[in-house]
C-alpha cells in the first residue's frame, strides 16, 4: 500500500471513529459499460447536534478535488451536482436519494448507471454542521473507486505491416526491428518479447534490445490503455529460423523469422516502397514546416532532475510571407492532468508583455522561466520561454497557434505541435514476505504453505514492468513466468508525477517435491530475489507455520512426527498427500 493509500485508510478510520460513514458497492468494478456503482454518505452515530450541509467529493488523476454532490439540510432544497459536474450528463445516468431526518438516518446516495473509465476516483463524504456545545464541526472520510480493464491480445507487425502465415523471411545478418502493439488494460499489464530456446524446450523473456514500452491513454477513456514495445534482432548466420513472442498477460503473438542467403524479396519490398513514402512524406512534411509555423523544444526529452533548463519557441517562420499582420501568437499546453489551455500569448496589437493564461500559475513561472519575445518586423515575431528548474507537471504536449490575416486579407489560423517527455529511472525493488525483509535472501517454509512474495520499487517513467522470474534448473537460468501473480499496482502521488512506484505480488504453493525454490523480481535493469527453502527446520514466514512450537496436522501428517525421524517414511506419506490433494 502506498502512502497515498494508507493515509485513505487512516483518514476512513479517523472519520468512521466519530460516526460519518461511506460506502462504495462495489469499490473495484471491471468496465463494461453497463454495471452500476453505489456511493453512500450517511451521519450515523455523531456528535453533530445540528447539520449544514452533506457533501460528495471527487478526485482523480485528471482531476483536482471537487464538490460532486451537495446536500445543503438547513436551508430544506435537495442535493445539487457541484459546479465543475454535468448536470445533464449526471441526471441521465444517476439515481440518487437522500433523507434530511431524523438527525441520526440522514444520508445521500448516489446510484452510478453504466459505469464509465471516467467515475474512477478517491470520493470523499464531508458533513459539515455544530455540535452539542455549538461548536463547528467538519468530518470526512474517503473511499476508492477503481475501474479496471483487461489487456488484449497484442499484434506483432514488421514496417506497420501485418506478417502473413506469422512467418517473416529475411536475409541472414540482416537486421530487423518489430512493433508489438495491443490494450495492456488497467492497470497496465507489461508487454514481454520472448524466444524459442531449443535447449531449454521453451519461451525466455529477452531483456537486450528491447525498446522502453511506451503507454498511451486517452483522455476521454481512461480504461483505453495502448501499449507498444520494439524488439530489434540481427538475424542468425547460423540458423535457419527464430521464433519470437509477445505477450501481454497470458496473451500472445507468436511469429518465425525465416533466414536464407537469398531471402524472398516480399518484405524488402514492402521495406523499400515504403522507406520511399515515407521518406516523401518526411520531405513534404518538412517543406510545410520550412514554410510555416516553427515550434522548438530543446531539449525535448529531459530526466528529471531539478536543474535542467528547458526551451520552448514559437516563431513565425516563413509563414510571414503569407502574412500582412498578426493577432496573436499563443503556446498551449496539455498534459495527463489538464486539457490543453492557453500557455503564454503574445498579442500583436497592444504592445504589453506576453501574459500568462487563466488556470496557469503565473507567479510561479515567473519565478521559474525567462520570457523572451518579438513583434516586429514580421518575419523575426515569436515568443519563448525557458523553463528553469524544470519540474514533472512542465511535461506535456505544447501547441503554438497563430492567429491573423493573410495577403488577400483572409483570417487564419496556423497550429504545430510538440511534445516535452520528462523521464525518471527505475530503481532497486525490493522483495518482501509478510511486510518482512530478508537481508540473506533465504527464507524457510513447510511443506503445504501458501507464500506470497511482494515486490516493491520505483518503476521509473515512462513505467518499466515489474517482472517475476522462477529459477529453472533444467534451463540453468531464470525464466519468465505469470503463475500466481496479481496485475500490477502503480502508486502515482498527484502532487508529483514523476514517482511512481509499483508493487507486484506472486503466490504459490510450497509441496515437498521442491526442497528450495528461488523467485526473481525485476524492474528494467535492477532486480532482487529470494529463495524459499523447504526443509524441516522452523519456518520464519509465519507463526503460524512453525514447527517447533506449533506441530501442524496436514491430511493426517502430523509435522513433528516428520521432524523428529521417520524421514523417508515421511517423505512418501506427503508425496502420497499431495498426489491425493492433486487428484482431488
């Protein structure tokens, strides 16, 4: 649980200890469109001797803490939708009741119809009113709802071309770049390329060559997780053939790279025409831009760090050709949390400094950016910023948008755009059993325990996957595996947006075939592991599996017996047990 998570634990205690209670049925929901949620705000048993108002709260990651729903008690009137809510919108698809008396019954109920991507959030229940010595009393209490998704089966493709027969055939030494492309759900499920190991007998995880996977969400559907990742191989001198796999979950796409001296030419003639196309469009697309509008960001990829300077112009460019005056030259900017909103504007006609627009925190860039401009002479106009100290929330999509007139006195309007790409690295993960580090990587179970393993640690962003591997002693290597392991829980603190942290738990089950197994987790680069052994000695996971002190009867094998001798006759008994177990 992460921290934003405990404190909506901590807070739901607090609030409940002095009677407001909040419900959310059901609080984890798969989107389908036409399930329907529950959130209920009632006082229960309070301090409150008299009651003001009764309120509903929303937040989420694209929006800051707003007022969803208000009950206002003293003044009679019945709940109204909070001013940033679509009143239309919301009538169409909620119920909601609510009671004013008696004190103690009072509540609000909304009814969700049609569960949407977007009705995911931290709701909040406030009640504000006096108490019995007349004193103002504000309580409040907070619940989760979460609104998932599953992945889809990805598409290998080769050039943006879909492989025929799911066989690719290519001229040995060759290079060869492929797209795995497909919805990775919510939260997001990693994309993982594999290879055929004819040794082993069996698919392993490739960590080299493997591009960073990118994810893309829109706004307007929160649940549309897309997720793309490249795999980049030089085909074998030695082998006839490859066979790669992309996964994401239990999904898959499976396709053969075929080798030969001569290879067929289908593919590299897909390869030449449409290196020629888009080399003509790359040309056409960069006469338009020679001949517009020009938008720079450099650097426009930048760690973060704190102390990276970042510039953003827009400049008028050859477009002034076109051109006999000008209204305005605006920067826009969208992000993950905001619409895309006036940036900085520079009006051509009353000759004041650039201002910052409306919702933008203007005393901060100010403190933090250099802004430099020019109007005149027309072909030299542009306006920029340097960001200093640059920060998560600078990240974002930049537009700049001219307005003004042409030659043959037409109104126009010209936009371009860029994106600025703050990026942080993953770090060390950490494995952990019941909330419990183990400094020597060894940790002892019984036979018949259920153990599940959490892996904890900063992703990085863009996110890198947390992956577990199963040591395989007949491959004499780690191999990928997604056995027993939950979807993965992404931790991302609205107020920084560039720590997220996720978590990752793997379960299984300990039988006396196995006297050790060894678990690794990993996030990019760094990993950490951990080995389970299996042996008679006391277990130091849990109390409640210790030998010594508590002698546990499994199906008719009592574990002191099996510690204090008899040991292969033990061992058959338990191999008996298990298979029982099994078959049942």
């Amino acid at each position: 649980m992460g921290w934003f998570g405990l404190y909506v634990t901590l807070a739901g205690i607090l609030s409940q200890a002095t009677g407001i209670v909040l419900t959310i049925e059901p609080h984890k929901i798969q989107y389908t469109g036409n399930d329907d949620v529950t959130i209920r705000c009632e006082l229960g048993e309070s301090d409150l001797a008299t009651i003001g108002w009764m309120q509903i709260s929303k937040q989420n990651l694209l929006m800051n803490k707003t007022p969803f729903l208000v009950l206002r008690i003293s003044d009679g009137t019945g709940p109204e939708w909070g001013s940033e809510i679509d009143d239309a919108k919301m009538d169409e698809k909620t119920t909601v009741r609510y009671s004013l008396e008696p004190l103690d019954e009072t509540y609000l109920e909304v009814t969700l119809h049609q569960i949407e991507c977007g009705d995911d959030g931290v709701y909040s229940c406030e009640v504000f009113g006096l108490n019995q010595n007349e004193e103002t009393v504000k309580e409040t209490i907070r619940e989760e709802l979460i609104v998932y998704s599953f992945g889809q089966r990805p598409v290998i493709t080769y050039f943006s071309t879909t492989i025929p027969e799911k066989k690719l055939t290519v001229t040995r030494g060759s290079e060869v770049t492929l797209l795995c492309n497909g919805m990775v759900g919510k939260p997001h499920l990693p994309i993982t390329w594999y290879q055929f190991i004819d040794k082993a007998g069996a698919f392993v995880s490739l960590k080299e060559h493997v591009s960073e996977e990118t994810l893309m969400v829109e706004t307007d559907n929160m649940c549309s997780y897309n997720g793309s990742s490249y795999l980049t191989l030089t085909a074998p001198l030695d082998e006839n053939e490859i066979t790669v796999r992309c996964g994401i979950g239990p999904l898959n796409d499976t396709i053969t790279v075929v080798t030969g001296d001569t290879a067929e030419k289908s593919f590299n003639t897909i390869f030449n025409r449409r290196s020629d196309i888009l080399h003509t469009e790359a040309n056409e697309e960069e006469q338009e831009t020679e001949n517009g509008l020009l938008l720079s960001i450099n650097p426009s990829k930048v760690q973060y760090q704190g102390y990276f300077d970042v510039t953003i112009k827009c400049d008028v460019g050859n477009l002034a050709e076109n051109l006999t005056r000008i209204g305005f030259i605006q920067l826009q900017k969208e992000s993950l949390v905001s619409w895309k909103r006036p940036y900085l504007t520079l009006q051509a006609t009353n000759g004041t400094d650039p201002e910052w627009g409306t919702g933008i925190d203007g005393q901060k860039l100010e403190s933090k950016s250099t802004v430099t401009y020019r109007r005149h002479p027309l072909n030299e106009a542009f306006i920029q910023v340097v960001l200093h100290r640059i920060e998560c929330d600078d990240e974002g999509i930049y537009t700049c948008l001219l307005f003004g007139v042409d030659n043959e006195n037409n109104m126009i309007e010209t936009t371009v755009r860029e994106e600025l790409s703050i990026y942080t690295y993953a770090g060390e993960p950490v494995i952990t059993i019941n909330d419990q580090r183990y400094p020597t990587k060894e940790a002892h179970a019984p036979p018949g325990a259920n153990i599940t393993l959490t892996c904890t640690g900063p992703v990085g962003k863009p996110q890198a996957p947390i992956q577990w591997y199963k040591y395989d002693m007949f491959a004499g290597a780690y191999v990928y595996t997604t056995e027993g392991i939950q979807p993965e829980n992404i931790d991302l603190p609205i107020d920084h947006l560039c720590r997220y942290t996720g978590t990752s738990t793997l379960t299984f089950f300990t039988t006396v075939l196995e006297h050790e197994v060894t678990y690794e987790c990993k996030i990019g680069a760094f990993a950490d592991s951990i080995t389970v052994i299996i042996d008679g000695r006391s277990s130091d996971i849990s109390p409640s599996f210790s030998r010594e002190t508590q002698p546990i009867e499994t199906e008719g094998i009592n574990s002191a017996y099996c510690q204090n001798g008899a040991g292969v006759l033990c061992a058959v008994l338990a191999i008996l047990v298990w298979l029982n177990i099994k078959l049942e």
